[in-house]
C-alpha cells in the first residue's frame, strides 16, 4: 500500500513510520514541516518519501494528495503540547482544525477512495467524574485547555466528512503514551531529561514539577503506533475507538518509579509555573470497544517504557 503519515518527524509518526518500514511491504510518505526537526526520523529518512508541507497550506495539501493518491492516511500533524496551547490558542485552534479540513478537502477533491485515520485525544473528555470511569466512547466531552477543544472540533469534523461525503474516517481518542522520543515539554520526558542531568552532574539534585496528583491512563508509544495500523486494518469507517490500558497511574507514581530506576538522591519541588489554568484530573479510558475489534492490547510494560526513556537521554545527553 501507498501510506502517507502527515507529521511523520513527530514522536507518535516517528514510531508509526518504524512500525510500517518493519513490516516490509508499503511504501511510505510523510509530511514534515519546513525547516522542523528531523532527529526522530534521522536514521530512516532514506526509506521514506518525505514532502515538506505547512498543513494550513491548503493548496500544498491537495498537491500532495494529488501526486502520492494514498491507500491509507494517517493524521498525525498538529500542534500537540497541551501547555503551549494555553500560551497559543489561536495557533493550535488554526493548526489543528484548518489543517484537518485542508486534508478531508484534498481527498475530496481528488477524490480518492481511501481509508484516514484522525488520531484524536484523552483530552477530549476532559472534566471526568470518578462515578464516569473507566471512560468510555459514549461519555461528554468537555475539554478543559484550547488543545481539547481543538481535538473536539477535529473528531467531530471526522464524523460530519464521513456522513457528508462518505470519507472513509476512523477517530481515536488515545489517552497518555509515552517512550523514547517524547518531547522534553511532557512530563514523563521532563523529569527522565531532568534524572539523567542530574545523573550526570550537570544541575543540582532537585527536580521541578507541576500538579503531581493528576491521574493518567500510559500507555507505550509503540505499543500505541501498533494501535494505529489496526484501526484502520480492522475499524469501522464513522467510528470513534480509545486506545487505552484502562488502568490509572498517579504523576506522582510515575515520578517514583523514573526515580527508582535512576537511583540519586534528590528532592522534588513544585515549580508555579508549570500549573495550568485549570488541569485535567482524572483520565482513565476503557479499551473494550476498541480492543474487541481488532484483537489489540498493550504489550510493554510501563516500568519497560520508563527505563526507555531513561536510556533514551542518557544517549542523549553527554
């Protein structure tokens, strides 16, 4: 198959694009950002076909829908740390949902018959009720940053190109995943940067956090990619899936077993700065839906993903 993955240089599209070259028999095209990073996909570029395209372009869009002509799409690219959309709304609002209808115009237009897959967000859901968990599917949405709502609008717009044009759109709504790669700005990434600095002497032995009672549903970032192959192998066009453990892990939890595996001696402290307007408390998803269809579950360990991402910058950092 043809399979574009639009933000393949990302932590999540990075992964992805590992998962398909793996199997060995597609051929692979990404989209990346002018002048963006390129270390995630550093050492398989030369086995994809890359296009440099702004997703809020759309006529760059529909010339690249227009020469690749995908079997599978995969939308990936947006503008993804919650945090920076309390400092940029209008630029994650304009990213994330323009640059959706951009591609649902393109495949239109083109008029391709091709399967797309809308990788949606936990932070959908956003303020949960304890008596509401494990979340499922059907449950409200009431997003509490502009980045929740951003995924809000692309999920329903998922669903109004599917019963409008007969797109052949699958929505999931992947609740926290973590691993080798994430960006520095999420807070497992954070505090493993922070460990190995300290590991290696190159700040004091404190550690600075943010609300470390919120509740997470992790998952493994390739354990996650390997989620999104099927969703489109065995998922039903118009349908909306979490892809989730279904169990809860406390930041503060999290925090412990990074810390366990480093073994230094530290303190933590709240940093005021890293607080947000108002914090999604509790997100635990329910995978039944999603795994009855296709047969997925996670596989890796978390205590394996932690210790990942440790080695991941202790390579990183010198």
């Amino acid at each position: 198959m043809k399979i574009l993955i639009t933000g393949i240089s990302g932590f999540t599209g990075s992964h992805l694009a590992e998962y398909f070259l793996a199997e060995g028999k597609h051929e692979l095209f990404g989209t990346i950002k002018w002048r963006s990073d390129r270390q995630n996909i550093i050492h398989i570029q030369d086995k994809i076909h890359l296009f440099e395209c702004d997703i809020k372009d759309a006529f760059a869009m529909k010339t690249i829908i227009t020469d690749i002509k995908p079997d599978q799409i995969f939308h990936l690219a947006a503008q993804s740390y919650v945090s920076f959309s309390w400092v940029a709304p209008q630029e994650t609002l304009t990213t994330n949902i323009i640059g959706e209808v951009n591609l649902f115009e393109a495949v239109r237009q083109v008029k391709i018959d091709t399967l797309i897959h809308i990788a949606g967000s936990s932070e959908e859901y956003g303020m949960v009720f304890p008596e509401e968990l494990p979340i499922k599917e059907t449950n409200a949405l009431r997003p509490l940053s502009p980045y929740g709502v951003s995924k809000v609008t692309q999920d329903l717009l998922g669903y109004q190109y599917f019963k409008s044009y007969g797109l052949k759109i699958i929505r999931t709504r992947a609740f926290n995943h973590t691993g080798p790669r994430r960006g520095e700005v999420f807070a497992t990434s954070n505090f493993a940067k922070q460990l190995v600095e300290i590991e290696k002497n190159k700040r004091d032995p404190v550690i600075y956090v943010g609300n470390l009672e919120a509740v997470r549903d992790f998952s493994d970032v390739r354990d996650v990619a390997r989620a999104y192959a099927l969703t489109l192998q065995k998922g039903e066009p118009g349908e909306v899936y979490n892809i989730a453990s279904g169990k809860g892990i406390k930041i503060k939890d999290m925090l412990d077993i990074l810390v366990s595996l480093s073994k230094v001696d530290l303190k933590i402290e709240q940093d005021p700065a890293r607080l947000r307007p108002s914090d999604v408390e509790l997100l635990i998803g329910s995978p039944e839906k999603f795994q009855k269809k296709t047969g997925w579950k996670p596989e890796i360990p978390f205590e394996k993903t932690m210790q990942d991402l440790l080695d991941y910058w202790r390579e990183k950092i010198n």
